[in-house]
C-alpha cells in the first residue's frame, strides 16, 4: 500500500494527447495523480470538469494534474473533447499502474462483486515522494481542496 512518505512508483503510460507520459520525466514539479472508475460517468464527469477548472491554479503552483483510468485511449480522447478536458488522461488498461498504487479494488454495485478502481489521489512532490494520500474520495468539491492544499 503506497502511504505519505513513500516513493510513488514510477510508470510510463500512453497519453490521449499522444506519445506516453513517464513519472519520473515530471521531477521538478508536484504532481497530482488522480484515478478514478470510467470516462463520461456522472461522478468521474464531475470530478474531471472540476480538475478542468482548476488547471490553471494547478498551474500557478507548478502541479502537473494527470488522470487515470482503465480506460482506452480513443474513450479517453472522446471524454476530453466532450468536456473540453485541458489535461492528459492516461490509459491503465492492465490495470498494472493501478494496482501498483493500490487502487485496483473489489467493488460492489446492487449485489454484484467486480473489480474496479477505488477514486483516489495522490500528490507527489518534486523529488518523487508521495506527500499526500486521499482514498475513496467524493467527486465534487476534490479539485478545490487540492489547489488549497497545495497553494499552502
């Protein structure tokens, strides 16, 4: 289980603006990664046009915001565009970064047991240590507390 203080695993993962994106590449800058269920979702929707609107306070504060999910690049590149998203989702579909983050979870919907992608973020400071850990987190509101967090 990735806690506060550990070293966030490294990863390189396809990006829906193309080319891949590597953790590492990003030391320098505090970045906010987020996983969360399913493109174009009522709750993943809310969360993503909250992290829209608050791109550029991530930005004043040198924080990099990237989104996961086991979703493919082409439901990526249509969830961006529907919403005029204004940063990268990355495509996890092995599920490979999600479980090393520990999020790949056991979930329960009206009886049904399947496996799916606890809403969570972490914040990663410039020298690539986890300074922040937030599970399960509610949608609306999340992208506010973390330019709040980080603006200090």
């Amino acid at each position: 289980m990735i806690e506060k203080g550990s070293r966030a695993p490294d990863f390189t993962l396809a990006s829906d603006e193309g080319g891949d994106v590597t953790l590492s590449s990003l030391r320098g800058k505090r970045v906010v990664l987020y996983f969360y269920p399913k493109d174009d979702t009522p709750g993943c929707t809310i969360q993503a046009c909250d992290f829209r609107d608050a791109t550029p306070a991530f930005g004043e504060l040198d924080a990099v915001v990237l989104g996961v999910s086991a979703d493919s690049l082409e439901s990526h590149g249509k969830f961006r565009k529907k919403f005029g998203l204004n940063f990268p989702l990355l495509a996890d579909e092995d599920h490979s970064v999600c479980e090393a983050y520990g999020v790949w979870k056991e979930k329960s919907m009206y009886g049904r047991k399947f496996m799916g992608i606890e809403r969570s973020t972490f914040l990663i400071d410039e020298e690539g240590t986890v300074a922040e850990v937030w599970r399960n987190v509610k949608a609306k509101g999340h992208a506010e507390m973390l330019a709040e967090v980080l603006g200090g």
